[in-house]
C-alpha cells in the first residue's frame, strides 16, 4: 500500500501522460476550452477558475510584468509607486513591447515632463481602443 503522497504523485503523472499538459486554451475531443491538464474552462458547462486561482495567477502575472520592466526600461525603477503602477498597468495589457513603442512618451518621462508623458499616452491607439482605462493610467503618469 503506498502513502497519500505516493498515490498523489502517481495520480498525477497518469493524468499528464492521458490528458497531457498544455500550456495555453485547447478544445479537447468535446471541442470545450480547456487548459493545463485537462481542466475545463468552459462557461457551457461549468468550467472556469475559483477566485484562489484567478488571484495566483494574477500574482505571477504581476510578477512577471514587473520584472519585464524593470528589464525592459532602464528607468523605470527610479519611478515612484503611482508612475510605476500606470507603466505596469499598461505592459499588463499591452505587453512590455508594446509600452516601448510609445517613444514620445518615454522620451517625456526620461525628462520628467509628466505633463507631456500624460499627452503622449493618451495620443494613441491604446487610449482610442480603451479611452478610460488610458485616462485613469495617463492620470497617474502625470500626477504621481
């Protein structure tokens, strides 16, 4: 007879050899969403994510868009908390990559011209796509 871990363990690597462990959104042989090892996403019937799980995710989402920018911009850690909140805010929805792009801005913000950095963010596809987040995040650029 083998320990609860055991048996755990052994659970667990016939679940990854039968259902395996994909990375990213599949439909699986019913064509519901699923993730990961054959976890049902699918609203249709009853899939998702408890609010633990939204919420780990979301804590190494944040993790990894920090380190991206810290990385990413040799700036961006002298930023106090509510500028570095509006940067991450951004790289969360439009990748660090796409927050490179917005050069004027980040030439602004080299200078500490907030006033421009907050014109430059909103003069912007971003801000036209999603005008009141892009305002909210523009916001705290310009005021700290």
């Amino acid at each position: 007879m083998t320990n609860e871990n055991e048996f755990f363990d052994l659970l667990k690597r016939d679940l990854i050899r039968d259902e395996g462990a994909v990375p990213y959104m599949y439909f699986d042989s019913e064509n519901l969403a699923t993730i990961g090892v054959g976890r049902l996403i699918d609203k249709k019937r009853g899939g998702g994510l408890s609010d633990d799980e939204i919420e780990y995710l979301l804590n190494n989402d944040i993790k990894r868009v920090m380190q991206e920018a810290q990385l990413t911009f040799s700036w961006f850690n002298e930023l106090n908390d509510a500028r570095k909140s509006a940067i991450l805010n951004m790289c969360f929805q439009l990748g660090t990559n796409g927050v490179a792009k917005f050069q004027n801005m980040i030439r602004a913000i080299l200078i500490k011209d907030w006033e421009a950095a907050y014109h430059h963010a909103l003069d912007s596809r971003w801000a036209q796509q999603t005008p009141k987040r892009a305002e909210r995040v523009a916001w705290k650029l310009k005021n700290g």
